[in-house]
C-alpha cells in the first residue's frame, strides 16, 4: 500500500507540519487533475508559499512554471501573462505580492483622508484596480490563456478578493489554507511602507501584530521604528491615546523621524484635536520640507479649522512637488468651501485625470457641478459614479439631492431609496426621502420616512421640523407643533423653526403666542418672511398699524416680494388707507405680472372706491391668470351688478357655482342680482341654495324674506326675518324688514315694536326711523309719525329723500295739496324721483290728478 502523499512531502521539507504536508498534498492532487485553465488560491505566508512552488516544480518536472511577483505599482495581470505564454509558453503561473499593490492602494486612501473604519470595511468604498481588472478580465484569461493561476497570499488578502472581486473569486477551482505566523508575516511586511503602516483583514491580526511588537520592545526598548509602528497599530485598533503615547516615545528617541511626527498628525486629526494636529505635521516638514503627504495633511487639520486660504495653499504645495490625485481633491474640497466652484470642478477633473475611476472624486465633481446649478452635468457624475461603484451610498444620496432640485420627485425618491438599500440607517437619506414624499402630497408616507429618521436619531432636528412641516400640510396642528418644539429644544436658535412654531400657533387661533413666537424668530435673525408672518397675525388681531410696519420692514430686507407688497396693501385696505393699497397691489403686479391674488386684491379696493369699471378689469385680469378661481368670478359679477349689467352679473355668478357647487356667496350674489331684475322665484330659489349649504347665514335669511315679501308671501316672510333675528338677534337689518313685513299684514303695533329694536341696536338707522314713522301715521299717530321723519333727515341730511318722504306722508293723510307741493320741490331739486313716485303706491289717490301727472310727466 502506497504512503500518505502527504508524508512524502513532509520528508522533502522537514520543518513542515503533518497539517501543512497534507494541505500541499491535496493542493498537488488537484494541480493532477486540472484539465485546461484553473484557478487557485493559497492563503500563506510568503516563506510558505516558496515552499509550495518548490513542491510543485518536484513533483512535476514536465510542466512549465513561472512566477509573476507584483509590487506597488501593479495594476494589471492579463498582460503580464499573457506576452511571457505567447513568446515562451508555461503551464503554470504563481503569483506573490497581491498584498503589495492592496497596501499602495489603502496607502493612498490614508492620504486621501479615509478613515480606519473605511478603509477597512471592504464592501462600500471603492474596488483596488488590480481587483477590478481581475474582475472585468476573468472570461479573457480562460478563452486566452489554457494555464493554471495560482495566487499566493496572506489572509487579508482572501478578504479581499471575498468581498472586492466575488465574481473572480468565486471562479476558482480550489482552494488552499495553511496556517500563517502572523507576527513574523507582520514583522516581515513592517519593512515595506514604514511611514503609512500596513492593511490588515482584521483586528486579530493587528492584535497579534502588537504582540510581536511588544516583546521586540522589551528587548530593544530604543527601536523607535518599533515604537511608530505600534502607533500605527494602536490607530488601527482606535486606541489613539496609547498611540500618541508611542509616537511620542519614538520622537523622544528619534527627534527627527518624521514618519512619527506625521502619523502623531493623523491620530491628534481622528481625535479632532486639528491645532496640534497641524504642529505635529509642520514640525515633520521641518524635517522633511518635500514631503507630498505631509503637505497635504496639513492641509486637510487647516481645512478643519477652517482656515481655508491657508488650507489650499498648503495642498497647491503639494501639486507643486508631485501630482497627486488626494492634493487634487482636497484642493477641490476647499475651493468649493470657499465657494469657488469653477475652480474646485477643474480640481476634481485633474483628480480624474489621474485616477478615473474614483469614486469619491466624481462624487464631489457632482457636488461641484451642483452648486454651480449644472444640474444635468452633475447627474451624469452621479451616474458615472455608481456605474464604478453601485453601492456607493452618497452618490446615490446626491443624485437624489440633483433631481430634487430639478422637481423630478419621483426620479429622486427612486435615487434616495436605492441609497438606503445600501445604508438603511442613513438619517439624511430618510430625511430627504420624506422630503420628496412631501412634494408629491404623499403626506402620510413622507410623515413615516421622517419618523424613522428620528427613531433611528433622536436629536435630528431637520426630521422633526420637516415632520412638524408635513404635519402642518395635513392640518394636524398640536401635533406639528409638538414636532417644531422638539426641534428647538434640539438646536433651540433656529430661526426657521420658531416661524413655523408661529404659523401653527396661529392655525391654532393662539395668536399672541404666535406673535411671540414670531418676535424670538426675530430676535435671532431678521428674516423677512418672520416679518411677514408678525405682519400677518397682527393682522388678524386687527393690530393693522404695527402690521402694516412689519410688512414694511420685510420688504426693506426683500423689496421685490409681490407676497409682501401684497399683504402691506391689505393692511392698508383694512386702515382705509385705499389709495396708499392702490400703489401696493400695483406694485406687485409690477414685479409678478401674473400675480393673481394681488389682481384679485386691487380689485377689492377699487370697488370699495367704488372705481367699477377699473376694479372689473382687474378682477378680468385675475381671472385671465387663474380661470377657475371662483372667488374673482364672484366679485366680477359684484361690479357688473353695480354697473347695472345685471345679465353679465348673472352669468358670472353662474359661472362661479358651475365651478364650486357649494360657494353659498355666489348663491347669495346670484339672488341679489335676480332681485334687482324683480325675478323674485329665481332669486328665492337662489337664496335657499345659499342657506342649503349655510343654514345659519343671517344675511340669507334676510334676502330670501325680502322676495318672499315681494311675492306677497308675508307669513313665510316673517319666518325668514324671524329666523334671522333668531341666528343674530342684533341684527338690526332683519328687525327693520321684520317690521315691513308686519306692516303689509296690517299688525303696525307689532311693526311698531320691530322698528324700535332696529332702532336699539343701531339708532342712526335712519330707514328704520322712516318706517316707524309710517307705522305711527297708520295707527293715527301723525304728530309722532312726522317727528320720526324729522328724526330721520337729522341723520340722513338728504333733503331730497326727507321731501319724499313727506309728500307720501301727506298722501296717504289725505292732504292731496300738501303732498303735491311737496313732490313739486322735490323734483325741482332731484328730478330722478319722478319714476319712484309713479311707482309708488303711497300715491295711489293722486294718480288721476292733472298737477300729479304734470309734477311725473
């Protein structure tokens, strides 16, 4: 019976395990079998894997066997291999040094400013170009190259290739683990890049790394390379404190080692401690005043200071020396800090230039294009981004960001949710998630997605206001501002948050609370729309002085505000100032041409000036711009029916409900215009709309009482004043037709009663005192009845109408040439009262008589 070929082998290399001997064994075995192209990893320490390829070569002197060894610079395998099988021809390649090009890569990501965490969880930042050419290339090397590939790494590097190159990694055909010294390996690999330290798969690994360490510095305690590259580990494992401890034994032994000053640097920079970050780097240019890497780190601890002229000069020396693509993009970085976008582009495309599949670098191209509002270019940078990198999360976030700016919510909220596929516990992405929810109305979703972001962040006040915002969009105002609350008790000098504490305030009707609210908004930052908003609920507390001076003091800060001008012009309508809100709806208009509401509203005064004509093609205006606004269609029919084109007035009404079924003062309107044509059925159809859809409206029930009356319909009549003296017992309108009303059914001492509570509640009616007065001569009351009349003309001062009147008093006394005197000097003085005085039955007896017919003729 044959051995074991593992023992065979285990006598060829005599300081080999009985485990190593048996995985060398198995490694051969399939090595055998292997028909065609195969692939093959082997996780060992590179005396080990020399040992293998030895093995290989004895156990088969017929094939071919090449060894390709990478370095820092390698990039690319295909090639390598492929020009060596074409000129000579080989049966196998072993490859070593994989780990070499991983460190240049890490390396220069330090440099960059990433952080150990990033560095090292493989799967979110960026692909080492040696991986992503095995990854693009691997059908190329089985059609091309019938050879067997073995890779020869430590176990960092099968991390890698896991979670950084799975589709080539997955290819393999085997598989081989020997079990790896890792001191040795540490302190073999310690040699190659003593300033930037070494790539690690995992904390073990650094942890047995420092083991090794610790006992080189019980015997040589004066190594102060030791001492830095124990600092680098003690980073690595985020222990900074005791990093900073080992940088400085090693400067205390080595003043000028500035490998240690520079790396002091970057731990002072991860506990933020930027000012002796940045003495830390300078003292190492001291030492070395041409080092690229050092240059650039101090600029970075100066951009965190925020000294930023000093930053960017500090990565312009760094160009100078060499160009590097992490001095391209910091200089980027600052530049767009300091706002100088086109600059900070050209930045990032230098960076490009020499790295063009950085991701990081057509992130902030992106960000660049963005703030010069190069929308589409900065898409096509997002894009570029996540077409290298998919799960490259901020990219995703930003190309949301972009096309939220362009209003393509839906686009954007497909970008944010990818986003948080990849990071699910992102705060900003569940942030803006609910922000374009907002924006497409789906209120409840958005309120959700800004939940979540607050569960997951309890202190994130852009959350809660935003959620206090979407809050107040569907009305639930304790709840918004409990929402806005929770935000300043977070960040408790935010302006925009106690002017959207006050806006619900005063959706809630607690409007010295809102005034408050709006003043604090003040107090930290004069922002015009606090002004505004101040403007508004002094407004509504009819405090219309100090309104009107806050809608001027945001228009100070905004002075082409159409909002403002228009809110200033209401305040002035309210003061009776009309003129003065005249010039501040046109105004407006001036600056907004397609302004509606300031159309709407100047139209409001001019028909309070009673300018008919004028606020009409205002409110035509409006109209042009909003066609359906059936408020400007209402007022339209108001100022035709004041210009006496009732019809128009009629077909603007019906315009206005045709729109709102249910506006009750269109209905009302349309009932005053049928009214004035005397179409009492229409109109009273009109009016029981109206208190169909608003059945306590007094005015309503006045109206529809009044063309009940004129259809001598005066029992129901009387139900209609007496309802809406029920409603507003002040009413003092209702009271004086209730009175009417009663006198036509002949009941002039319940009239009598009507007119005196008319009169309670509003003595300067002077109709009221008219009426009485006719109630009072009915009943035999002359005296009295001519004393109300008296009455009467004291408030009115219309000598004309007090004529009238008497002539119909004297009329229906019987004194025919009393009343005939008295309608002649009326109409000597207005002779419009002809065609009331042939209407009037008052005048009934005098109808017939030659001087009658001669005073109306």
């Amino acid at each position: 019976m044959a051995k074991p070929f593992g023992e065979d082998w285990q006598r060829k290399f005599e300081n080999w395990t009985s485990e190593t001997a048996e995985v060398v064994g198995d490694m051969l075995r399939a090595l055998r079998r292997k028909k065609g192209f195969g692939l093959f990893f082997v996780q060992c320490n590179p005396a080990q894997g020399q040992q293998v390829m030895a093995a290989i070569r004895e156990h088969f002197p017929q094939k071919r066997l090449l060894q390709i060894e990478l370095n820092q610079q390698s990039q690319t395998l295909y090639r390598e291999l492929l020009e060596p099988y074409q000129e000579e021809g080989f049966d196998v390649a072993c490859v070593v040094g994989v780990e070499q090009t991983l460190s240049a890569y890490e390396g220069a990501k330090r440099l960059a400013g990433w952080s150990s965490q990033e560095i090292y969880n493989y799967s979110w930042k960026g692909v080492p170009p040696l991986l992503s050419h095995l990854n693009r290339q691997r059908e190329t090397f089985e059609a091309n190259l019938p050879i067997v590939l073995i890779f020869f790494v430590p176990s960092f590097v099968i991390n890698y290739f896991i979670q950084r190159a799975p589709d080539f990694f997955d290819w393999r055909s085997g598989f081989f683990k020997f079990v790896e010294d890792s001191g040795k390996n540490y302190q073999e690999n310690l040699t190659l890049t003593p300033g930037q330290g070494l790539v690690f798969g995992s904390d073990k690994n650094s942890s047995q790394a420092l083991d090794c360490l610790e006992l080189d510095l019980i015997v040589n305690p004066n190594n102060y390379k030791a001492w830095n590259n124990k600092g680098i580990l003690l980073n690595e494992l985020e222990r900074y404190e005791e990093a900073l401890t080992s940088y400085k034994q090693a400067v205390e032994i080595q003043p000028d080692y500035h490998y240690a000053w520079r790396n002091r640097g970057n731990v002072l920079r991860n506990l933020e401690r930027y000012e002796e970050a940045l003495a830390s780097y300078e003292r190492a240019l001291e030492i070395e005043p041409n080092d690229v890497h050092d240059w650039n780190w101090r600029g970075v601890a100066l951009e965190n200071l925020e000294r930023y002229e000093e930053a960017l000069a500090s990565y312009e020396h760094a160009l100078e020396i060499q160009p590097v693509y992490y001095a391209w993009r910091n200089r980027g970085d600052v530049l767009r800090k300091l706002e100088r976008n086109e600059e900070a582009l050209e930045s990032y495309e230098r960076a490009l230039e020499i790295e063009p599949e950085d991701v990081h670098d057509w992130n902030w191209r992106g960000i660049a294009l963005e703030n010069l509002e190069r929308y589409e270019e900065a898409l096509t940078s997002y894009k570029r981004a996540v077409e290298i990198q998919p799960d490259y999360h901020y990219a995703w976030r930003n190309r949301g960001n972009v096309l939220r700016h362009l209003e393509r919510y839906e686009e954007a909220l497909t970008s944010y949710e990818r986003s948080l596929e990849i990071e699910p516990n992102d705060v900003h992405d569940w942030n803006w998630r609910g922000f374009v929810l907002e924006n497409l109305e789906r209120y409840e979703e958005a309120l959700t997605s800004y939940e979540r972001a607050v569960e997951i962040q309890p202190d994130y006040h852009y959350a809660w206001r935003n959620r206090g915002n979407v809050l107040r969009n569907l009305e639930r105002y304790e709840e918004a501002l409990a929402s806005y609350e929770r935000a300043l008790e977070i960040k408790p000098n935010d302006v925009h948050d106690w002017n959207w504490r006050g806006f619900v305030l005063e959706n809630l009707e607690r409007y010295e609370e809102a005034l408050a609210s709006y003043e604090h908004a003040l107090e930290i930052q004069a922002v015009y729309y606090a002004w505004r908003n101040r403007g508004d609920v002094l407004r509504k507390l009819e405090r219309n002085e100090e309104a009107l001076e806050s809608y001027e003091r945001a228009l100070e800060i905004e002075p082409e505000d159409v909002h403002d001008w228009n809110w200033r012009g209401i305040a002035l309508e309210n003061l009776e100032r009309y003129e003065e809100a005249l010039t501040s709806y046109e105004r407006a208009v001036e600056i907004q041409p397609d302004y509606h509401y300031a159309w709407r509203n100047r139209g409001d005064v001019l028909r309070k000036l009673e300018r008919y004509e004028e606020a009409l093609t205002s409110y035509e205006r409006a109209l042009e711009i909003k066609p359906e606004d059936v408020h400007d269609w209402n007022w339209r029919g108001f100022v035709l029916s004041n210009l006496q084109r009732y019809e128009e007035a009629l077909t603007s009404y019906e315009r206005a409900v045709e729109i709102q079924p249910d506006y009750h003062y269109a209905w009302r309107n349309r009932g005053n215009v049928l009214r004035n044509l005397e179409r009492y059925e229409e109109a009273l159809t009109s009016y029981e709309r109206a208190l169909e859809i608003e059945p306590e409206d007094v005015h309503d029930w006045n109206w529809r009482g009044f063309v009940l009356s004129n259809l001598q319909r005066y029992e129901e009549a009387l139900t209609s004043y007496e309802r809406a003296v029920e409603i507003q017992p002040d009413y003092h309108y209702a009271w004086r037709n209730r009175g009417n009303v009663l006198c036509n059914l002949e009941r002039y001492e319940e009239a009598l009663t009507s007119y005196e509570r008319a009169l309670e509640i509003e003595p300067n009616y002077h109709y009221a005192w008219i009426d009485k007065g006719y109630s009072l001569l009915r009943i035999g009351q002359h005296q009295e009845a001519f004393e109300n009349l008296q009455k009467a003309l004291d408030i009115s001062r219309d000598e004309a109408e007090f004529l009238y009147y008497k002539a119909c008093f004297s009329a229906i006394l019987g004194k025919s040439d009393r009343a005939l005197e008295f309608l002649e000097q009326l109409i000597q003085l207005e002779p419009a009262y002809k065609e009331d005085a042939k209407k009037d039955s008052d005048f009934d007896d005098l109808r017939d008589h030659p001087k009658f017919k001669a005073i109306v003729e």
